[in-house]
C-alpha cells in the first residue's frame, strides 16, 4: 500500500468503475468471460458479473481486493499492468 505524507498507510480506494474496467481489460486480454474470472478468483456465483454491470450488487472491498491481486499476478506478459492493479502485486514483483 502507498504512504501518505506522514508515511502511515495509504488505502487504496477505486470506484466500481474502475474495477470493471479492469475485469474487462484482464478477461480480454485472457480471452475470456469476466465471469470466468470471478469464478476462478473468488468463487463467485454465476451470475454475479451481470448484477455488477446492472448496479443490482457490488462486492466487499475484500473481494475486490482479491480479485485485483488474482488479475495482478496473473497479468499476461504481453500487455501492460495497469496502474490500478500495481499495488497489488506479490513484493517481489513490485520491486522490479
């Protein structure tokens, strides 16, 4: 997590937006559903990307957390990280 000025601990906090727009860019870059996403990082229900999109459900900030770290480590190579999920990713990883 980032400093503040003080250099106590930062939250990170993204809208609703921005995590689907990150699920939309990791599925396509995967070739796959952002369903199939949300299945393999958080066991989520069939049916939840769709009452996300609707704005019917969100989910906790803990399950977004996992959701971002899972899009972060398994970032395909071939394209860039967005900046949003960078403070998600493994120590060692941040540190290159």
């Amino acid at each position: 997590m980032p400093l503040d000025f003080m250099g106590d601990i930062t939250p990170i906090i993204y809208s609703m937006d921005q995590l689907i727009a990150d699920i939309e860019a990791f599925a396509a870059a995967l070739g796959i559903t952002p369903q199939k996403l949300l299945r393999d990082s958080v066991n989520a229900e069939w049916g939840r990307w769709q009452k996300w999109k609707a704005g019917e459900a969100s989910p906790t900030m803990l399950i977004a957390d996992r959701i971002r770290a899972h899009m972060a480590a398994n970032w395909p190579a071939t394209a860039p990280l967005p900046d949003s999920l960078k403070p998600y990713l493994p120590p060692q990883e941040a540190a290159e």
